[in-house]
C-alpha cells in the first residue's frame, strides 16, 4: 500500500498548494504529472513547468518502511479527490504501472509514468544570497504591485517583478510600459544591493500561497534562480534575464496634490466605466478649481460624466488615462484615502498611499 485509508484532505490540501503549475496539455506529458515520493517519514508532492518547481511535505500516513516515488496526473487526481464527500477515507495502491484510488467500493485507476523520468529543476544556488522576512511583508509587497507586470510581453523582462534589495529594505517594482508600482519594506540585515527578475508565475504562486501571518519565509537568489521555504513549501523559480527600466526616473515628483476618499473615486470610476470605450477605455480627469469631473464615452455616442467636490486649487486640466489602469491601483490600496498628484495635461498621475509614504502607482497619460 503506498498510501494507508486516510482523509482525502491530507492529500488533497498538498495536491493544491503544487497544482497552479500544472498544465493538462503538455508538449512533454510527464509536466502534466505531479511527482509524490515517499519515504521513511513524510510524503513529498513535487510539481514544475521547467521554469518553476512547487514541493511539499505531509507526515507520513502508511505504517512500512518501504520508499517508493511514482508520477500521477495531477489534475485527475485533484479532481477525484475533490468531487469525493468531505471526510472521505481514501487509500492509494500501486499495480502494474497503476495508481489505484480507492474509496469505499469505488475505485479509479490512474496511469503513472516513471518517477526517474520527472524533469527536477538542477539546484543554481551555489553561493546564493539570503534575505528573511515575514511572509505577511512579502505577500503584500508582492500584491501591492503585482497588476502592474506586463502580461507575454516581447520585452520579456517587464513579465515579471523586480525584486531590489538594498542595504536593509527590500524594493518591489512592476511595469508594462503603460503604467508603474513600486513598493518597498524593512528587511532584518544589512545586505549588498542586488537585483533579481522575479518571472509572473512565481509571483502568482507565492501570492496564493503566502500567509498573512507573522511566520519566516527565506528567499535565497542568485543571478539564476530563486527559492523562497516557507511553512512545509519549498518554491524554486528561474529568474529572468534582462535589464529592467529605471524606475526612479518615471517616478514624479508633483506639488499638485489632491486627496480623495479612495472608496468615492473608486465608484466612480466603476460606473463611469460602463460607458467607456470597449476597446481603449479611455477617461476624461477635468480638474478645476474644488472640482473633480470624471468623463467616459464610447464609440455609440454614450457618455457618463461623475461630478466630485475636492479641495483643489491648482491649475486647472484635463487628461485623458486608461480607466482599467486606474481601477487597478485603487483596488489594491488598503487605505480609506489616497492622494492623487498631477503635472501638466501632457503628464502622468501619481497615486499614493497616505499611511505608506512608500508605495506610488504611476499611470500614464493617454489621448482621447
């Protein structure tokens, strides 16, 4: 027996924190499959896409001695798994090749493929470098700015997150080209600066996978390779290549400041963008004095126009942003207010946090 009658949630709970990697459809059909070996006290479930690689740990729950590591499909699996009732004892055998799920009088047999065969990212960590923090710091640092990464850009260094770390503070930076976050936290230590490309789907994965409590995460790096220990989970990421923008030259420096309920604004901006262009999602900022009006229309002719009272007194102007990029900074600020900053009509909008003087969103100007 490979694995003794348990609850299905002691396989099931590691299956998902290693399954977001997972492809059904793979050129290489062993990728599909997650690697689960045993041995004398702990089962360890392993997934990768050669780019990144997910492990975990569970106390063992069959009484031999014996080792042994198969691969299985690890969304067919999952999903038998999760379809059984809650609290289900399930057991796992190996046969011929097989590996065999039972549950009461039901059975699923699952073809499996050489644990020999299973492509482990090779370890690119000799003489790495080691920063610790809490994982509640990387976590919001990561979710702070993550919505700014491009998304299969040709410039491939902007698809992921810059992760600078400088003296005892660890920066956080992602752009698309069109628009900018930036973040940045205390870390214990005082390091040599250093700065690695942290790819989007290992971003994604430690974003999902992060706690939001006060337990350690190590993050080890290299020009090559990343890996982040956390809890029972070990991620190794590839870093890529390139050279990311400088960031400190697009970020501005403004004095025409506005602050705002952040819940009005965003609301606003909701319902403004239901008239907006489909394809540009265009908005209209007309400032003038103590007034902010917020304008969309759209290719039918439609047009929704918010009237906002503030506490401006500068030059008046109207620019034109993209109302998505806009949401998307809103929603990821936990602050009952935020600060918008303007330059000329020809410029970007800051966006920043009042009680984080370190976070700022920068989105470009678009013409309507």
């Amino acid at each position: 027996m490979f694995i003794d009658k348990t609850e299905k949630e002691t396989i099931l709970k590691p299956l998902q924190v290693v399954i977001g990697i997972v492809e059904r459809k793979q050129t290489l059909p062993i990728l599909s499959n997650v690697l689960i070996e045993k041995d004398a006290d702990k089962i360890r479930f392993t997934a990768t896409d050669l780019e990144i690689q997910i492990s975990t740990n569970i106390n063992k729950t069959s009484s031999d001695q014996e080792t042994f590591a198969i691969t299985v499909g690890g969304k067919k699996i999952q999903d038998i798994l999760r379809i059984l009732p809650d609290q289900s004892q399930v057991s796992v055998e190996i046969k011929e090749n097989k590996a065999i799920i039972k549950y009461n009088k039901s059975k699923f047999s699952l073809q499996t493929l050489p644990a020999q065969d299973f492509p482990k990212l090779s370890n690119q960590l000799e003489n790495a470098k080691k920063i610790v923090l809490s994982q509640t710091k990387l976590k919001n640092l990561l979710e702070s700015v993550h919505y700014a990464m491009a998304q299969q850009d040709v410039r491939y260094y902007l698809n992921g997150v810059l992760l600078i770390i400088d003296n005892d503070k660890l920066k956080v930076v992602a752009t698309d080209g069109h628009r900018l976050a930036y973040n940045e936290g205390k870390i214990e230590g005082k390091h040599e600066k250093t700065e690695i490309i942290l790819p989007r789907k290992a971003v994604a994965e430690l974003c999902k996978l992060l706690s939001d409590s006060e337990d350690i995460v190590e993050l080890e790096f290299t020009s090559q390779q990343v890996k982040a220990v956390f809890s029972d989970v070990v991620l190794v990421s590839k870093v890529i290549e390139g050279k990311f923008p400088d960031y400190e030259r697009v970020i501005p420096k403004y004095t025409n400041q506005l602050i705002m309920d952040r819940t009005l604004i965003q609301q606003a901006l909701q319902r403004a963008a239901i008239l907006s262009n489909e394809k540009f999602r265009g908005v209209r900022f007309v400032l003038t004095e103590k007034n902010l009006s917020i304008i969309s229309s759209n290719s039918e002719q439609e047009e929704a126009q918010e009237e906002i009272e503030t506490e401006y007194h500068g030059e008046a102007l109207d620019i034109g942003f993209n109302i998505n990029y806009l949401l998307d900074g809103l929603n990821n600020i936990e602050s009952g207010h935020v600060v918008l900053s303007f330059g000329d009509p020809n410029s970007s909008i800051l966006i920043t946090h009042p009680e984080n003087k370190e976070f700022r969103y920068v989105v470009m100007p678009m013409r309507i």
